[in-house]
C-alpha cells in the first residue's frame, strides 16, 4: 500500500490555492506562494527552519518551548506565535498572529510572545488546527478564527498511508493545493518535503503537514513540537 498511495500522491495534480498576494487570511500575508514551490524542512533541537529547495534560501523558522512557540522570518524577526494542547486522540494548535484576525478582536491573554530583543508582543488569535489520529487514518482541518469564536475551513490535511509519511492537504471542496512526504534521512531522521501549489499559506501547509507526521525525529514543525512529545 506504501508505494501505490505515494505514486498516487506523485500524480496527483495541485489545484491553485484560494488566497491571493498579501492576502489577509494567511498568517504572515506576504507569505503567500506566487508559483509552485517546494519547501523544505530541517530541525536540531527545538529550532527548525524552512527553505526553498531551488534556492536553498531561509524562508522562515520556528522556536518550540513548553508547549508554544513563535515562527521567524529569515532575520529572526517574530511574526506569529503557536501554542498546542495535546489530546489522547484529539490536538490543537492555536494560531496567533500581530494583527486581528477580523475588526474589534481583542488581543489574547493566553500567550505570551517576546521580540529578539525581549520585548512583548501583542498577539491575536488568528487560527485553530485540530488533528484527529486514527488507528488507520489521521486527518486535520485548519481554520480562520471569525467573529463570535466561529471558524471558517481553509486546509484539509489528510495522510494517506500509515506505512509512509504522505499527506495530501486540500481546499475544503476536496482540491489539493499542497503534498508532503520525507525526504533524505539522517542521524536525527528524515527530512520534510512538501510542494505548494500558487496561493497557498506558506506556514499554514507546514502546520498541517507535520502534525500528521507521528515520527518524532522529523523535521519542520515536527522537529520543534516533537521535542515536547506533541506528535
């Protein structure tokens, strides 16, 4: 079943993403993919960072600690926040980011964010990632934090195989806009892969990718959450 789910993964086509340039509904708007791209992923310790696999230039990085965490841009700079409650079946991740999700939105209480230079940032909850894992399926859904706590779908996540790391990341009709598999492996385990289509939240298909990813050696936002026995 490994190598039949990993060439239909292979084949299968990515549709254009929903989000534009600088689109408001991604967590770092400028983040937003303009081509096909694929991303890359290496963790030491609970430091990951995140690459263009044609370039090989940093696109951003993320820093885990008791159970939170903060995502960077290329020159260290703190542009949203993360926290994770982990479930026996069940987990969530929070997204938060510097600017409010929709107008009026408080800021949140629950986090605390600090800049290079250790001075508090204000954060906003912006997102919620739930996972669900499964004896022979694990899925999770990403969605846009709106008005009166409601949420709108964005991402599907959904791996496909259990023998390999392969996972398919959908709009909410069920078009992929995102796939994701291991890559090269090494001393401190394999590495992450994953191909966006144009349009889609850079961190967001990260998020989404690794937290269905139960190998604690991975890399991404697996590295970091990891180190806490997050998946």
């Amino acid at each position: 079943m490994g190598n039949s789910a990993a060439k239909a993964l292979q084949d299968r086509p990515l549709s254009n993403g929903l989000l534009s340039s600088n689109d408001e509904k991604a967590i770092i708007p400028n983040y937003v993919t303009s081509h096909t791209m694929r991303i890359t992923a290496s963790a030491a310790f609970n430091h990951s960072k995140y690459c263009n696999a044609d370039t090989g230039e940093l696109i951003f990085s993320s820093m885990y600690k008791n159970k939170q965490g903060t995502v960077m841009d290329a020159q260290g700079n703190v542009l949203a926040a993360f926290k994770m409650q982990k479930g026996m079946v069940i987990d969530l991740i929070t997204v938060y980011r510097s600017e409010p999700a929709f107008k009026g939105q408080p800021q949140s209480t629950d986090i605390e964010a600090t800049s290079a230079s250790g001075q508090r940032l204000i954060m906003y909850k912006f997102a919620i990632l739930e996972t669900k894992h499964g004896l022979n399926k694990s899925e999770n859904t990403y969605s846009l934090i709106q008005e009166d706590e409601k949420t709108t779908p964005l991402y599907v996540g959904k791996r496909i195989s259990k023998l390999k790391y392969l996972v398919a990341i959908e709009r909410p009709d069920g078009e992929a806009v995102a796939k994701a598999a291991h890559g090269k492996w090494s001393l401190k385990g394999p590495s992450l892969m994953c191909d966006a289509a144009p349009g889609v939240d850079m961190v967001a298909v990260i998020f989404v990718a690794t937290c269905l990813d139960d190998h604690a050696g991975a890399a991404g936002a697996t590295g970091g959450l990891a180190g806490a026995g997050v998946i």
